[in-house]
C-alpha cells in the first residue's frame, strides 16, 4: 500500500482521536469505509470500517481476542503491587481464545440464564420507575446520572448480591477500568507513573476475593455468585481466580455499555420527536428503538482482535501480530448493510447491527442489556411530559465506549 495510504489513515485515527471528535465521529467513519480497509504501519494495525468484513471477521479463527499480546509486547514490569490478589492477573474470557474461552463461556452461560433475566424485569421496572419519581421534584434532570448511570450497576449489584450500600464503589471502579477497553492504545502508556485503573482494579479484585469467600461459606438461592460457584460441566468448574475475574467483566463491561445504550436512546429520541411521540403511544415499539439505538450509535464503537497469521482484506495486508480492529459503528452506517444508515428510524425494515459483537464473543449479557434499554426508554417516554434537551450534550475522553457526560433535560413534570 503506498505511503500516502497509509498517512491518510494515520490522519484519520489523529482526527478519531481528537477530543473535538468525540461528538461526531460519524463523518470519519465514513471516511474509512471509503477508503477500504487501511494498513497503519506506524500503528502496525489494519483499520476495517465495512460491515461486511467486520461481520466475516469476527469469526474469523486466523483472528485471536487476546488482544494483552499486542500491547504487552515488549513489556516486562508487572504493573500491580506485589500484595495483589492473583485473581488480577486472571484475563477477562473475553480476551481469550478456544478452547479456553469456550470452556468458560459454557460454565458462565449456565448460570447467566434466560430465566436469571426473565425473574429480573419487575425488580428493573421498579427501580426506573424510583429513578424518575427522584427526579420528578426539579424543572429539569440530568438523565446520565439520574437514570442511566444507576441502573444497570444497581442491577447487576443486586444480581450478584452485593450489598446497596456499596453500590457507590463500583460507580469509581468501573470508570477506571473502562479505560481498558477503549482500543485504539495501550492501557499502560503514560508518564511513568502506576495508571488510575491499577488501583481500581486491585481494589476491585480484592473485594470480590472476600464476597466470593463469603459466598463460599454460606451460598444463598436467586444469586448470581452463588449459581456460578455451583456451575459445573462434565466435571469441570470454574477456579476461584477465574470466578473472580469473570464478575469482575459482569460489572465492567455490563455497566458501562448500558448506560450508553440507554443515554444514547434518549438522546435519540429527544432529537426525533416524532418517534418518542409514537413511543409513548405504542410501548410495543421498545424494543425496535433498542436496536436501532445498537446500530445508529451504539454503546461500543469497535473492538480489536490479533492477526495469528498474514491476512488480507480486500486490498489491504497485515502481517502476522498486527492488530486488526473493527470500528462497529462505522459498520453499522454501511448503506451496503442498512438503507439510509444516518437515518434514526426504529420503524426501519432492514436492520443489521454488531453491537453485542458477532461469532463466538457474541455477549452474554445481551438479554439483560436489551431489558434495562426496554424498560428504561419506555417509562422514559411514558412518564416524562414534555421533555426537551437542555443543551447539546458534553461527551466523556472515551472512544470505544463513547457516551455523553451529561444528559440534561427540561420537562413539565413525572407524571406519577
């Protein structure tokens, strides 16, 4: 690929980058899917933006998800304290390949059951609803932290039986570590000094190490910890560190995505008022405006995955070792993949998206996401008379899990 290519894509990451982007990255994206997949030498990464090659090659098997391996590579000081619980150093299955992954997605699948979910929509329509009755007392609220923000750590909190009283730890925690999974650097880059997400991540650990010894103790019935301490499979069960870091992914990565889907269909509502309008007339409609949320500007951006050998995507190569990574949301505004892409219309006839990934890291916690959206966005449009958006919204740093900061909204009350 010649050397203007490549600094084309170069100037096109600085530009996704930049701070100024974090509003609208939608116009870059559709420069990358013009220009096809792009090789970044400087990078050593192959940027895919079309739906077509993102969908192929996340099941692709020449691709790996142990993405440590990439941006590992050459370091040699471990960056957690020496009193840090071994569970730290446990990766996430979801950056694991097969049969590994495979293995620990079949232990943590039976537990994270479709009747797990099912049992959990009265206890989450309460809480949207106790959120809005907060909320009913000012002219104005900021939906991002009175709504969106809460829940679904609330949820998932109540699922694995931790205490309401610590809820508020998880809040801090999980703003830390969401920094390792943004994609495009190195989590460890800075100035030298520890990052934030250490911290919080060996506090985090450290304080599922001691509930799930609790747990261990005395198991109770309707709790999360409890059925994937139970879970079993041909004999196989999960190892205390691997039971530690995967609820420690359940908090993460289930709470941060959340909330952007259901900041992001509000926002997406308040700008077409015409589908809230039909919203708070057909509740039957949530569930189109959840996925057309997932693929107009879902909660995750891209993902990343390891070339195990040279691979070509289209006209474009990546040598072996080199990152690959798949800007999903540009792949969702393919006009190959959905007509009129920069259109929001839930009432849409062909709709494709990648926002709970594809393949064999298809998330788990895709049931549950969809319900708290459902049933945040309908009693949204139902209860809240009137709203309208204060101001355009200010955006977080983050580029993968790209969300607003702060969602405030005018209304002429809650209706009770």
């Amino acid at each position: 690929m010649s050397m203007a290519t490549e600094t084309s894509g170069l100037q096109l990451v600085g530009r996704l980058l930049d701070p100024a982007s974090r509003a609208d990255p939608y116009p870059i994206y559709a420069e990358f899917r013009a220009r096809g997949p792009v090789w970044i030498e400087e990078m050593s990464s192959l940027v895919v933006a079309k739906y077509h090659d993102c969908e192929t090659l996340l099941r692709d098997p020449r691709l790996s998800a142990e993405r440590g391996r990439f941006f590992n590579a050459g370091r040699t000081a471990d960056p957690y304290p020496p009193d840090a619980p071994s569970s730290v150093r446990q990766p996430w299955f979801l950056s694991q390949d097969p049969p590994d992954h495979t293995r620990l997605r079949r232990l943590v699948s039976s537990a994270f059951t479709a009747r797990t979910v099912a049992r959990m929509e009265g206890s989450i329509a309460r809480l949207v609803d106790e959120s809005l009755d907060r909320e009913a007392e000012g002219e104005t609220f900021d939906v991002l932290s009175g709504l969106a923000y809460t829940l679904p750590v609330t949820v998932i909190c109540r699922m694995l039986g931790i205490p309401a009283a610590d809820e508020r730890l998880f809040h801090r925690w999980s703003a830390q570590l969401t920094r390792l999974l943004d994609g495009f650097s190195n989590p460890d880059e800075g100035d030298g000094e520890t990052p934030e997400w250490v911290g919080g991540m060996v506090e985090m650990h450290r304080y599922v190490n001691e509930l799930v010894a609790g747990r261990r103790r005395s198991p109770r019935q309707d709790d999360l910890i409890s059925e994937l301490l139970a879970a079993e499979d041909g004999g196989d069960a999960l190892s205390h560190d691997e039971l530690v870091s995967t609820i420690v992914l359940l908090l993460v990565a289930g709470h941060e995505t959340t909330v952007n889907l259901i900041a992001n269909g509000v926002l997406a509502l308040l700008r077409h008022p015409g589908h809230l309008a039909a919203l708070r007339d057909d509740p039957g409609l949530a569930p189109a405006v959840v996925e057309e949320t997932l693929r107009y500007d879902p909660p995750v951006h891209l993902t990343a995955r390891v070339a195990d050998q040279d691979l070509r995507v289209g006209a474009a190569q990546a040598p072996a070792g080199s990152l690959v990574i798949l800007l999903l949301a540009a792949a969702h505004r393919d006009p190959e993949a959905n007509p009129d892409p920069d259109l929001f219309d839930p009432r849409r006839e062909q709709l494709r998206h990648l926002g709970f990934s594809f393949g064999p890291h298809f998330c788990l916690g895709a049931p549950l996401a969809r319900l708290e959206g459902r049933l945040a966005l309908t009693a949204f449009a139902r209860r809240v008379r009137e709203p309208r958006l204060v101001a355009d919204p200010p955006y977080r740093e983050h580029i993968n899990l790209r969300g607003v900061s702060e969602l405030r909204v005018a209304h002429a009350g809650v209706i009770r």
